[in-house]
C-alpha cells in the first residue's frame, strides 16, 4: 500500500491555498512539469505584456519609450520588484546581464574591500559557472588563490577575502543554512557571496537578517522569467559607496548622457548597470513579477516541502532500488529531488516521453524540481508512478534512450 492515493492527492489540491496559481501558467497537456528548477513555466500574461511593448512602446512610440514607458530604469526598477523576494531593501538590487556576468562584478567589487587577502574560498561543488568565474577573476586580478570547500571553518582563515557559495546545491537540493554560514565568514573578517539561482522563488531567503554581503541569481528557474531572462545581483547598502564595478559601461555612469570621457560610477547599487538593458526580456520577467508580487513566500515553502516531501515517500515505496541523495530533513533541502542512478540519463529521457519532464546531471544524478505555484499533488503522485513503471518494466532500455542530446 502506497503512502497515499491519487484520491488523497487530489484532496489536498482542493484545500491548496495556492490552487488558483496554476490557472496563471501555460502548462501542455498530457505534461508532469518537474523541470521548474531549470526554466519555469510561462505566465500565460507574457505574451500580452511582451506584444504591448513591441507593438505600443517600440512600435508606437518608437525611442520616445525609453522615458514614457520607464525603458532606463529598468534594472532598478525590476531590481526593487526582486527585493522583496530575497530579502533586501529598496535600491539593493539590480537586475540584469546573466547570472555568470553578475558573479565576475560582485566577486570583483568584493575582493578591494578586504586589502591584503589573497583568497578565494569557492566550492567544486557548487554550479560549474560559478568556480570557471572566479578562475577569470583570480587570472584577471592576479595573485589570487582558490581554495576549494572542504570544511568551511578549515577554508576560513585571515587571509580569505571572500567566500562565494550555493544556497541550494543544484545537483542535490541540499539547501544551506545562510544566517549561520554568513556569520561565520563574517567572523573570520571575509565577505560573503551568495548564489540564489535555485532559491529565489523556491524557499525563503532574507538577506538583510543574515546579513550577506553580496548575491547573485537568476530568474528563468522559479521565478518563471523565459529563457535568457535578465539576472540579477545585490550589494549590500553599506558596500555600495565602497564598491566598484569593474564591468564600468555607460549606463552605470553617475551622468550618462554627459558623456564624459572617462568614468564616475552612480550613487548607489546603479553603479554596477553596464550596457542597454534587454527591454523585450525584461518585459517578460516583469509580466511574471506581477504575478509574485501576489504570492505569500510562507506558503510557497509550505507547500515546496509537501511536495517533495509526498514524492520522496512516495518513491521510496514505489521505487526502493533508487538512492535519494536530496537531504530527507525538509529543513536542509530546496525545492527539488534528486536520486543517483547509473543509467539515469536513459531513465529520464524514457520519463520525458511518458509526459514527466525532469533532467540528468552527470555522473549519475536525476532531478526533479517542485514548483509550487502551479505543481499540484496529484502531478507528484502521477510523477513516482510512471518512474516506478519506467523502472519496474525498464522502459529506459531501449537503444535511442541513450542518444545524448545537446541539452541534458
């Protein structure tokens, strides 16, 4: 007997407080869509909102736009709309470039302020992007070292200038705890660097309380913004008169249309601005802004941790040969699981054609996101049946399975 039934399942979407959420999204029929921690689900109100700013505001009103229509502000006006969602304040964030882009800026800015430090404290496991970036900073500065994580208080020491990790692991969902770890590298005099990719929209994070120095995330993953959607970085109030942006475009110019020949950055957190905005992406990360500034994080995580909670009992009945590597402890994982599996890749692609759409990261890891503003119960229950049929009648064993695609 399995922990629940589809009919239970089905009740609880009915007491869902969040149920009416998914009536937002356009979600194929026929799909399990576990795959929210890698490109969420588009906001049925994109489409309007994108076509009104190519049809009215650049095909109407053409460069006149870039004042009526709010184009230059962009970056801090989204980045306030942001705030809210990861803990910080008005004028602490900035949204824009990619999330690659934002770690070189912010690791960049971070490194000046502990003078006479010459490490870096990374972590190979965190996402790859992050450890290639702080090579190019340590190549492009000079003479800075990279010590990777093992134990966090053996990395630490005073010569570590500053420390940048994952909230949430993106291969596991481990999720870190970000008052105690901040406050720690505080205590060995470094700063810390936050990346929220596979957070913001997923769990709860309060920068302000914890206290962090800096951050960087997406917002294609949760936050539903399309592919390519504009990143985002913070910088701590009290760092911003210190830091400089290296990445010094014109936009983050203290008088832009002065055009002065050499640079003065902005006041403020506009420093760290560079090139145009993209403004057709950031009208679709808008479109879905309007749907989160709606949203009660408590009940997101609520229901994040009901989620994947039911689908890991569900799979250890249905699937016990699988080996979770996503924390049990709802306390210590983000919104999604994962399970190690030697032949997960033809595994997943077998899933993805039977309508349950998760993805594979090398060398043996299956991952399944849990969006909670338009995943509901009965979507997990369906997921962890069709896996144990996958599993139980080796579907995956077919030849094509193994293909590999471009994107895994």
């Amino acid at each position: 007997m399995v922990t629940a039934s589809r009919a239970d399942c089905y009740a609880l979407d009915l007491e869902d407080p969040l149920r009416d959420m998914r009536e937002e999204f356009s979600l194929p029929s026929g799909v399990t869509y576990l795959l929210g921690n890698s490109l969420g689900a588009l906001p049925k109100r994109t489409a309007a909102k994108v076509a009104h700013t190519v049809e009215t505001e650049w095909g109407r009103d053409l460069g006149a736009s870039w004042n009526t229509a709010g184009w230059w502000d962009l970056p801090q006006t989204t980045g306030d709309r942001l705030a809210r969602l990861i803990g910080a304040g008005p004028g602490e964030v900035l949204a824009g470039d990619s999330t690659s882009t934002n770690i070189f800026k912010v690791m960049a800015a971070a490194l000046p302020l502990r003078p006479g430090r010459r490490v870096i404290v990374s972590d190979l496991e965190n996402f790859p992007t992050d450890r290639y970036v702080v090579e190019g900073v340590a190549r492009a500065l000079g003479s800075y070292e990279i010590r990777d994580i093992g134990s966090l208080d053996e990395a630490l020491g005073d010569d570590v200038a500053a420390v940048l990790l994952s909230h949430v692991d993106y291969r596991t969902g481990a999720l870190r705890d970000m008052d105690a770890v901040t406050a720690r590298v505080h205590a060995a005099g470094a700063l810390m660097i936050w990346d929220l990719c596979h957070s913001a929209g997923a769990v709860p994070v309060d920068l302000r309380a914890a206290d962090a120095d800096f951050a960087v995330g997406c917002t294609y993953k949760y936050l539903n913004g399309g592919p390519g959607a504009p990143a985002y970085l913070y910088v701590a109030e009290r760092h911003q008169d210190a830091a400089y942006n290296v990445v010094s475009g014109w936009h983050g110019h203290a008088d832009p249309f002065a055009f002065e020949p050499n640079y003065r950055p902005a006041d403020g957190v506009r420093r760290f601005a560079a090139g145009s905005p993209p403004v057709l992406a950031y009208s679709a990360l808008n479109a879905s802004l309007d749907i989160w500034q709606t949203v009660d994080m408590a009940q997101i995580r609520a229901k994040s941790v009901a989620l994947t909670t039911l689908f890991i009992d569900l799979v250890d009945e249905l699937c016990p040969d699988l080996t979770l590597v996503t924390p049990r402890d709802p306390a210590e994982r983000g919104s999604q699981v994962s399970y190690r599996n030697r032949d997960g890749y033809p595994v997943t692609r077998a899933l993805a054609e039977r309508g349950v759409v998760g993805d594979y990261r090398k060398p043996d890891i299956m991952r399944f996101g849990f969006a909670p503003l338009y995943l509901r119960y009965v979507d997990v229950y369906d997921a962890a049946t069709v896996l144990a049929e996958v599993l139980g009648k080796e579907l995956w064993r077919e030849e094509r399975y193994r293909e590999p695609l471009t994107v895994t």
